[in-house]
C-alpha cells in the first residue's frame, strides 16, 4: 500500500479528559492532516471483534464498515457536502486497499483509513502526517512504534476527580444505554484512568522524543505556552488557528454531558468535582489513584485513613460484581 502521509501523528487519552476539544484545536492546520473523530477501529473493532471473526473475511468487513459509517455520520453535518464527500465511497475505499490478511492487522487498516480520508475529504496529494484521535492508547505505544511510518504520541492528563464527573454526568442519559451505571464508571476511571496516567508517566521519562503528555488543566488555562510546545514536539509551525477548536472549519460547541453548549475552550469545570460528585466518590478515587495523581501534581484532599470507610464500602460491590466466584458450590 502506498501511502499519501509520512508519519502518524496520535492523540490519546482517558475519556472525558479533553481529547475531543484538543483534536479540534488542530483542525484546519495546512501541515497536517486530520481525522476529525475518533478512528474508532482500536476498540469498536480491534481486539473483540478481530478475534471474534478472525476466521471470517465478510465479518470483518462488514463490522469495519459499520465502525466506520457510524463514527463519521456522527459529524457528517459539518462536512462540507460541495466537496462530494460521501460516506458509502469513504468506506469503500477503505475496504478495497484491504487484503482480506489485512485486516487483522492495526497498520494496514489505520493506514487504508487514513489514505481513504485524504483522498476522499482533502482529495490532495501533498505528503503530510495525518493526526487521529483514540482514547487509552499510551499502554500501546511500544506497538505503534513498530510501524513502518514514524509515530508520535500525544496523551491528555486530567484530574481524575474531574474525569469521573464529567463521565458521571453522562451516567442517566447516556452511559446507562449501555448498562453502565455510576459504580461502574467509576471502576472504569479508577482502573483506566490509572493505568493512562502511570503510562504516560513512563513514557513521558524514557521515550520523549516519541512522546508528550499534557495536563488538561494546563492546556485550558495556558493555551498558547502548551500549543507552541506541541508544535516543537511535533515539528509543525505554530498557528493562531490552534487556539480555537472547530470541526472541519466550524464552531465547536464541545460534547459536555451537562448539556452546556459553549464555543472555545471551556474551562469552568476545572476543580469542579467538588461539587459535581460525592464525598465518597473522590476518596474512592484518591485512595485508588493517590500515588500517580502526586506525579501529576494533584493534590489529595483527603487523608488514607480518612478514606478507608469511603473504600471498603465500595470494595463490597466491586468484588461481588468482577471477583467472587462461590466456591462453595463446587463442594
């Protein structure tokens, strides 16, 4: 496969920690190209359902094709439609550069994903590295370094308190669609957040040359000191046009849970959990996660022994929900 970019350029974080708004900030810039949501593939796609139908070609394929449809309907209001931009031919042309062997393979379908983009929307031929969005993808940096093109990464760090509220807010109206309750997003955080922020801590010491993480707080508040950094890191020329998120050219208006519409970057809930989720809530997270929000610089508010209650309440349905098993039946 020949391809029409030079490097990848991958943006990841915990979700709900910024990584939609911090995509747009680099929508639009003319030495990139960017994939304007997220690629989807590497976890609606890879591993469940290539290892559910590693046997079957037509699965595969079907299954990439809804992915892919799906995820670029969600914004396909935005794009400009006197291009001839179509979804059905965007898709198709991402399946036709697959090999049916490729399609258990991460590289060749992100690579088919990214040349269908820039042929499809961009319709250019400049070489360029394409930016794409996944979330909780710095556990696998060690696997995208192996690709044939040059990779870096990017990874949004954000107060876990605040991650967990802004998922908690889409607990009942959204989340819930998918049997995720509130006790299960926060196991989500404590376990997921956890692991990107002691990730990106390990990467940001040994590989960072390869990548850089950036605390959300700091990204909001001090916009233009962090996006000159990631232009350095990047070798990408600064812009005021990475300032102010769009998508596709126009407005973003973000995708808080809250329903708060807004138009740049939002800020006010930064330190916000604190009245945005329970006592318990934030001890819970703290005990869980004390250790690696100090690498961050987020300070505890609450003692271990203060929070010990608050977890072993806790411990009570998140062991009978993942962990027990009666082995007494088996007596």
């Amino acid at each position: 496969m020949e391809y029409a970019f030079n490097s990848f350029f991958i943006l990841t974080g915990h979700r709900k920690s910024g990584t939609s708004m911090f995509q747009r900030l680099f929508d639009g810039h003319p030495d990139i190209y960017v994939y304007p949501t997220d690629i989807s593939v590497l976890y609606s796609y890879f591993p469940v359902f290539t290892t559910k139908f590693k046997d079957s070609a037509k699965d595969l394929r079907n299954r990439l094709a809804l992915v892919l449809g799906t995820s670029i309907n969600f914004i396909y209001d935005n794009i400009d439609k006197e291009k001839g931009f179509s979804i059905k031919k965007f898709v198709i042309d991402v399946l036709d550069n697959l090999q049916d062997e490729d399609l258990l393979n991460k590289e060749a379908v992100i690579s088919s994903i990214a040349n269908s983009w820039i042929k499809n929307y961009y319709n250019s031929e400049k070489i360029k590295p394409f930016l794409f969005k996944e979330t909780t993808q710095s556990i696998y940096l060690n696997e995208f370094l192996k690709f044939q093109v040059p990779v870096k990464m990017i990874s949004i760090i954000r107060d876990p308190r605040d991650n967990y509220a802004a998922i908690k807010a889409g607990v009942s109206g959204y989340y819930s669609k998918m049997n995720e309750s509130e006790k299960e997003s926060l196991a989500s955080v404590i376990n997921r957040a956890r692991m990107d922020l002691r990730s990106a801590a390990n990467h940001q010491s040994e590989r960072n040359n390869v990548f850089l993480a950036v605390r959300f707080e700091d990204l909001v508040n001090e916009t233009n000191r962090i996006m000159l950094e990631l232009c350095e890191f990047l070798n990408i020329k600064f812009q005021s046009i990475l300032l102010l998120p769009t998508e596709l050219g126009r407005n973003y208006y973000g995708n808080s849970h809250d329903g708060k519409i807004f138009n740049g970057i939002f800020k006010k809930n930064v330190g916000g959990w604190k009245s945005r989720i329970s006592k318990d809530e934030a001890m819970i997270i703290e005990y869980w996660m004390a250790d690696v929000m100090r690498v961050w610089n987020y300070p505890l508010a609450f003692s271990i022994s203060e929070s010990e209650n608050a977890i072993s309440q806790f411990y009570n349905w998140y062991n009978s929900r993942y962990f027990y098993r009666d082995s007494f039946k088996l007596l």
